[in-house]
C-alpha cells in the first residue's frame, strides 16, 4: 500500500483530526512538514541528523499521546508547539550530557532559545488577534489599511483608487483607519 503524500503542510485541524482518526496520511504529512524546522535547530546546537530524527520522533509521540488522551490544548500554533517541545526535549538531552562531561558552556548558545519561542509564541497571538481586528474594522479602512501596509501602495495609488481628491485627503483617512484599528486591537 503506498501513500500518497501531497506537498502542502497540513493545516492544525486536520493533523489532529487525522490523529484521532488513526490518519497514517496525517502523521506522514506531519512528519514532513515540520522535520526540518527541528532538523535546522538541532544543527545549529551541537546535534546531527540522528539526534535530529530522534528528537523529531519523541516530539510527534508526545503530540500523539496528548492528543489521544484528550489532554491536548492548542494555544499556539501546533508549528510552534512542536518546535517548542523538540527544543525541550534537546535541552534536557544536552543538560544530561553536559552533566557527564561537566561542560556546560559549550550549550549556553542554546539555552537563550528559551526567549526566542516565547516572543515567537507572543508574536503568533498578536498576529492572530491583528487579523481579527482586521476583520473588524470594516471597508473602506480594511482596504486602505492592507494596501498600504501589507501591499505596500503608495498614497498617489491609493488616492487614485478610493477616489480621493488628493494625497492629503488619503493620508488623513488611512490616520483614521489606523486609529480605529489600534482601538480595536488594544479592546480585545
């Protein structure tokens, strides 16, 4: 029986899904879509590809069980909270080393990552509660907003886009719509 793998990354709901399915499909696809992010962490602290692999493997387990037990919460991204437990179990893997070999320094590069996932986490929440603020703000600001920020249009072409007499006159509205966004964002 061979499976068929498409190339897309599985969104969160469907790789938890697939797992309380018994998904083979779900599992591979998970196994391919995050591997390398795990893969690149572990290489650049003082691992190989073996220790890769293995990290990798405990990591899924540790999803697999927690989601089979019912005991999973996403709170995150599950991107993040593979990276996330992969991290930790590598850490706890190099402490015990370390402790054998009684040199820690040769890991404290590693240990700062601890910040690193935490801002990465913050950044996701942020993101998530901007897109809703998004959504909230309603036309023409959303537009306006993403045109400029996200699409990177210049005042003329938004000017010339929403009809505006002139630049100053766009200017003024996007101030507005940012102004409302920010209100929204900081409500929620």
């Amino acid at each position: 029986m061979s499976i068929k793998l498409s190339s897309s990354v599985p969104t969160d709901r469907e790789v938890v899904l697939g797992i309380l399915n018994n998904s083979e499909e779900a599992l591979n696809k998970l196994y391919v879509a995050y591997f390398p992010m795990v893969l690149q962490f572990i290489l650049n602290n003082n691992g190989d590809d073996d220790d890769a692999k293995d990290v990798y493997q405990e990591a899924i387990i540790v999803l697999y069980n927690k989601i089979k037990s019912g005991s999973f919460e996403l709170n995150s991204k599950l991107k993040t909270y593979i990276y996330a437990v992969s991290r930790r179990i590598w850490l706890k893997k190099l402490t015990q080393h370390s402790k054998k070999t009684n040199n820690i320094t040769d890991f404290e590069d590693v240990l700062v990552v601890d910040d690193d996932v935490e801002q990465h986490e913050q950044k996701d929440m942020q993101f998530d509660k901007m897109k809703v603020a998004l959504e909230g703000l309603g036309e023409p600001c959303k537009t306006i907003i993403e045109d400029f920020y996200i699409h990177s249009l210049s005042m003329q072409d938004i000017c010339e886009k929403f009809g505006y007499t002139n630049t100053d006159n766009a200017k003024t509205q996007k101030y507005k719509c940012l102004q409302r966004l920010k209100k929204i964002f900081f409500q929620s």
